[in-house]
C-alpha cells in the first residue's frame, strides 16, 4: 500500500547570465530560483494496482518517484509504502521495490550483463535458491539467453532495456517504479516489454506505477491515470473516466492535451 499525503519539493537553483563576464560575477556573488517541483499532492495506490503517472517535461514525475523510492526526502507532508518511511528506513526499503529509468543503467557498462545480475543478487542479498529461480524464469520470460553473456555496452537500446527490467526484478520486488521504461524501443521490443510487464502484474500482483509520454504504453498497461502537471495533481481516475470527461476526442494524447490546456499547462 502506497499512501502520499500534502508532500512538498522544492529545488534552489543557481542562475546567471551568459558571458564570460557573468561567469566570473558569479564566482563571489551567485543569484538562485526556487523551484517548486512538488506542491501539496496527495494520493494512495492498493497493493498489486497498475498506475498511469503521467504529466509534461517538469511536471513532477521523476522527482515523485526518488521521494516514493527513497532518493530523496520532501519538505513537508508524509509517505508511508508498506508501513516504512522510503528515505527513513531505506534499506529495508529498496529490497521490496524495482526501479527502471530509461534513460539511466543500473548495468555495468564493460562487463557482461550476467555479471552485473551476481553482483546485484550480493547488492539486495538474494538468497543463493531464490536469485536462480528468479534469473531462470526472467531469461525466459524476456529472452535473455542469448544476450546475458554480452557486454552491455554492445546490445542495442531494446535488448539493454529487458536486461534492466531484469536486473530490477532479480531480488522479487514488491513494487515496481517504470520511468520511461520504452524510451527509444521500436515496435516489436515496446509490445514485448508491455506484454511482460502485464503478465507480471497479473501472476504475480506487482504494484507498478509507470511514467511514461507514450500514451499507447498507458492504454495498454493502465486502468487507472494520475496526472500531475506544474507539481500538482490535476486528475486521479480511470481511464474510461476520462474518456467520458471528453468524449469528443478521439485519442488519449487528445485528451490529456485538453485538460492540460484547462488549468494552462503545456
């Protein structure tokens, strides 16, 4: 169970202008923007749902989900996943959630992908029966076997992105934080990771909430949308919830677009 409630974020960045000038100004006197990238939200996720989290560049998505994995701590309000506070008791924690950025590896870059899974079962410290289990049905399941024995700095984008969903899955999470997880994936390997994404929610009633701009990975994957925009949330329901809010659009991107456009978000 995933319960947010009134969490707060904000950034102090360092600004200046251009010109070589302004760049030795800013050595002794440095100006700074406060940005809020969080603002007052709330919401709660059951055990084994599959969630939307969905919103523009700098609406907030990333920096929920390093507050709901532990990464970082919000200014204010509360959150409780599985009764644990994520930055408070965090290595008990991150051993009963999976993360997946697609733009970022959790692979070693020069070494072979199996390599990196034997040093993430000693990271998460899976039981020696467990990993093996858990690394034979995730080979075959995402279709592995050929490509485990290859540096991961030689696999294409869409091979090296099931190596992740692997390596995020090799320890049993409970949880499941997808962030991006089809960015750059052509059409074969996007159906793949959606279908196995599915099959592990349903067989094995994993919480997945994904962030994604691909509004087809959302159709396919989520009943239910939460969509943030500016640090707020904007909306919390389903999908066919929103399709009656809007009946006159046609696609889903339609849709978002125009509720954006509703409280002025682009």
């Amino acid at each position: 169970m995933i319960q947010v409630e009134h969490v707060s974020k904000s950034f102090r960045i360092a600004k200046r202008n251009p010109g070589m000038k302004e760049a030795v100004k800013s050595l002794w006197h440095r100006e700074y923007e406060v940005v809020e990238a969080l603002k007052d939200i709330s919401f709660s996720i059951k055990d084994g749902e599959m969630v939307g989290y969905i919103g523009p560049n700098g609406a907030g998505k990333s920096s929920s989900i390093k507050i709901l994995s532990g990464i970082l701590t919000p200014e204010s309000g509360t959150v409780s996943i599985n009764g644990r506070i994520p930055w408070k008791q965090r290595k008990e924690h991150v051993k009963e959630i999976g993360v997946v950025f697609g733009q970022r590896s959790q692979l070693w870059w020069d070494v072979p992908v199996m390599d990196s899974f034997y040093l993430l079962k000693d990271i998460y410290s899976v039981p020696k029966q467990q990993f093996q289990e858990s690394l034979t049905e995730l080979i075959e399941l995402l279709n592995l076997k050929e490509i485990a024995r290859t540096p991961a700095r030689q696999l294409s984008l869409g091979q090296r992105m099931r190596c992740e969903i692997a390596a995020s899955l090799l320890h049993s999470p409970k949880i499941l934080f997808l962030d991006e997880p089809t960015i750059g994936l052509d059409a074969v390997s996007k159906l793949a990771v959606r279908e196995f994404i599915l099959k592990l929610n349903q067989t094995k009633k994993t919480t997945v909430i994904l962030t994604t701009h691909d509004m087809q990975d959302i159709e396919a994957l989520a009943k239910r949308i939460i969509l943030i925009g500016k640090g707020k949330i904007l909306s919390d329901g389903t999908l066919l919830e929103l399709k009656q809010q809007f009946p006159n659009e046609e696609s889903l991107d339609e849709m978002i677009a125009s509720l954006y456009k509703s409280y002025q978000i682009s």
